[in-house]
C-alpha cells in the first residue's frame, strides 16, 4: 500500500487525506499547530463547487448546520443606497447558492471525518526539511522526529515550505495593499439577514456583514492600507484595530458603526495577498495543493473551494496513474487553468475594494458602480466558476 505525507491540517490537507484513504493509501496528516484554533481564520465562505466536494465527502449537511446560507451579496453605498444584488452561487438558482461557516467549524468538520476514518493527525509537528532518496521521501520535523512515506503533499498555506522545497526561487506571495479585519459582534435589536450578506463600498473602506438567525453578526473590513506589512499588521491590538475601523467607519449606514462598537471575542487582521503563477507545482516526489500553490485572496469566495477541488483530483489522479509523478503532471494540468483563473479574477475584486483618497475617485465609483450592478443578479458570467464539475 502506497503511503502519502500531508503537511497542513486546515482544509486541503484533510480533504486529499480522504480521498487519497478512500483510493487505497496509507496517509498521514501533520500540522505545525500546537491545536485547533477557535478564533482562526474566523470565517469564509464555502462556494456552490467546494459544497459539491464536501456532498462527495458525505460531510456537506453536517457543515451546513452551523453555516449561513448565502446566494446573495447586497451592495450598498456608503450611504446606505442599494446598489444591485451579485448572486454568491449560480444566477437565478438560490437553492444552489454559496455557504458562510466559521474556519474553525469547517477544520472541525474535515477532522471529525479524518478521525472516523483511522488517519493519523499529528499536532505540532512542524516541518523541518525534506529529505528524497530513491524509493521514498523523508520528512523531518523540528522536535527531532522523520517519518518516511512515498510521496510527500504541501497543505502547507500560503507560506509553503514545501513550496520552497520544490523550488527555491518559487514567488512570494503578492501583496494586494488590503488588510482584512474581522470579527464577530452582537448588536441589540439587529434583524437577520436570512440568505444575504451585505456589502458597503465606504468613502473610506470596504465593509461586509451577514446577521445569523441567533443576532450573531459576522463581519470583515478591507482596510486599504500598502504600507502594512504582516509584521507591522501583527504588532497592532484589537483595541488598535477597533480605533481605526471605527473611526473609518463611522459615517458608514446603520448597522456598520453599531457592529464595530458590539464587538465580542477576538478580532483578526491579516494582509490579503496572492500567488498569482507558480512555476512548479509538483517536483519527483512533492506536490502542492490549495493555498501553498495558488493563494487567492477571500474576495472571490473560493479558496476553500479550489483547495477541495485540488483534494479530489490530486487524489484520482494518483489512484488511477501508472506512477505518481505522471499523477502530478495529470493534475497540474487539470488544476492550473482554473486555479490561476480564479486568483485573477479576485484581484479584479480587489481593485474595486480599495479606497482612494482622492474625493472624485469616490464619486465616480459611486457613479458607476450601480450601472455594473444594475443586472448583476442575472448575469451569467460567472457561474463557470460555481457550477465546475469535479468527478471522482
């Protein structure tokens, strides 16, 4: 029996672990965490084609019953204008419509199910180096232990280090000049918004919300700030934060400002960045998957979902291939096209998310933005990305 090593246990990890263990391999799973984080990643959407993985998996309905159904984005002014309704699924289908879920509830999830199925998952294992002989691939980790497998897969996230392994000179990840913010608030008297999440295009940032049946709102700010490194972006409390959104907020419509001043819990802020072409996706015995080959920033909808869609096919190619690296080519071809597609086409959102300072730059976004959005709840052009078709 063939053996894979999986370094990363969020959401592509888990998922190969699957179906690689469903096409007859021996697998095992490490992720450098000490354990599951509450608070991380706080929360993302699940897109239609991740929700069909997930029905592959069997684990679509026990996600769901802690998520929040999402076919539609309301865009508003940061007057409070309507600006047009974008379908967050395939137009005219809400019934096939995307999912909001807490990160920690999908990693539950996908572990659960890893946990039903036998595979192994270590905790604070994080990767040292790796080590390739002829018949096998080593990897070692920092408290002293290696473990040996045939072919070794990077889950590893943006900042890969199987990436590296691959290839010392693959691109770092580009940054997008936005820095999300999030968190999750409880705002007295603050209705549900069943089916919806809500977008505002303020004079001086990007906000979004969705409220849950139980008045938990759950909310993100793209801030546009290009000087703001990660290490500069972690230096800053959540009081910093909340100083600052607050302040950029606070001529937002209700309830943008009431949100931000009924904050519960921990907030998150991360610089928003991508990969927009890795040279190399696999290399002998390594192969990436999901954000450590094609980071896409969360303005798509779809990083989770491209990264089970890597899962599934990365695992049929290496059930039904001579050997695994024809395997990898298999699924390089596949995956890359789409992969790459979907990164553009987030940093296309990205471009109308960030917020000059120039007061005629907003005014005639505010112009044209409703003319863009006037027929966006029929328009079709994106519902190749929602209604991709993955066949195990």
């Amino acid at each position: 029996m063939p053996k894979a090593l999986i370094i990363g246990g969020g959401v592509a990890g888990p998922a190969t672990a699957l179906f690689l263990h469903r096409a007859g391999w021996e697998v095992e799973l490490f992720e450098a965490r000490s354990a599951p984080a509450p608070y991380g990643g706080l929360f993302l959407n699940v897109a239609t084609n991740g929700l069909a993985v997930l029905d592959e998996l069997g684990l679509r309905d026990r996600l769901v019953t802690d998520g929040h159904l999402s076919p539609h984005m309301v865009m508003l002014s940061g007057r409070g204008a309507r600006l047009g309704v974008v379908p967050n699924g395939p137009a005219g289908d809400p019934e096939r419509g995307s999912v909001v879920v807490r990160r920690a509830w999908l990693h539950e999830v996908l572990r659960e199910a890893v946990a039903d199925a036998g595979i192994p998952l270590t905790f604070d294992a994080r990767l040292d180096r790796i080590e390739e002989t002829p018949d096998a691939v080593v990897a070692h980790f920092a408290d002293g232990r290696s473990v040996r497998g045939d072919v070794l897969i990077g889950a590893d996230g943006v900042g890969s280090i199987v990436r590296t392994a691959i290839d010392p000179k693959a691109p770092a990840p580009a940054p997008s000049g936005l820095i999300s913010v999030g968190g999750f608030s409880r705002v007295p008297g603050l209705a549900p918004t069943p089916g919806e999440q809500y977008m505002v295009f303020g004079a001086k940032s990007f906000f979004g919300y969705l409220v849950r049946d139980d008045g938990t709102a759950y909310w993100f700010a793209n801030v546009t700030a290009p000087a703001l490194g990660r290490a500069e972006t972690r230096a800053m409390t959540d009081e910093d934060w909340l100083t600052r959104l607050r302040d950029l907020h606070a001529d937002d419509p209700y309830p943008v400002p009431q949100i931000l001043e009924h904050v519960e819990g921990e907030i998150g802020a991360y610089p928003l960045s991508d990969l927009t072409h890795v040279p190399h996706w696999h290399r002998r015995r390594l192969v990436l998957v999901g954000d450590a080959v094609h980071a896409t920033s969360p303005s798509a909808g779809q990083g989770a979902s491209l990264a089970l869609e890597d899962a599934i096919v990365l695992a049929r190619h290496l059930r039904d291939a001579a050997d695994h690296e024809r395997a990898f080519a298999a699924y390089e071809r596949d995956r890359r096209p789409r992969a790459e597609e979907v990164v553009k086409y987030a940093r296309a959102v990205n471009r109308n998310k960030r917020v000059t300072k120039s007061r005629l730059g907003i005014a005639l976004r505010d112009a044209m933005l409703p003319r863009f959005l006037r027929s966006a709840s029929s328009d079709t052009r994106n519902d190749h990305l929602y209604n991709h078709v993955v066949r195990w």
